[in-house]
C-alpha cells in the first residue's frame, strides 16, 4: 500500500530500500558504508530544501 506524501511523493518503498541496503551492507567495511549513508542524507536534505524553496517560490 502506498501513500502520498504532501509533496506527491509515492511513499512504500521502504521495503526495497531497506533490502538494498541490507544488499550493501554485505559487501562493505562499516567504515566504507558510512560514506554511502551519509552521502543519501546529505540528498535527501538538499532534495527536501529544494522542495522548501520551489513551493515558496511558486506560491509569490
């Protein structure tokens, strides 16, 4: 089951995600694996600012 989120996001990809990361995690050092990590929270974070911005931007 999806949902939408308030910016139209599909959300339930959760699972898939997960599995990959799980997939990742298999084949790396700890230490390896937190670049990765960091590097998907850092676009998400820029990812969700830009959302912040667009919807400011469309409502002037």
């Amino acid at each position: 089951m999806t949902k939408n989120s308030p910016n139209g996001a599909n959300i339930g990809f959760e699972q898939t995600l997960w599995q990959a990361a799980d997939k990742l995690r298999s084949n790396m050092d700890a230490a390896e694996y937190k670049h990765v990590v960091l590097g998907l929270i850092f676009l998400k974070y820029i990812s969700d600012a830009f959302s912040e911005l667009h919807e400011a931007l469309k409502k002037k």
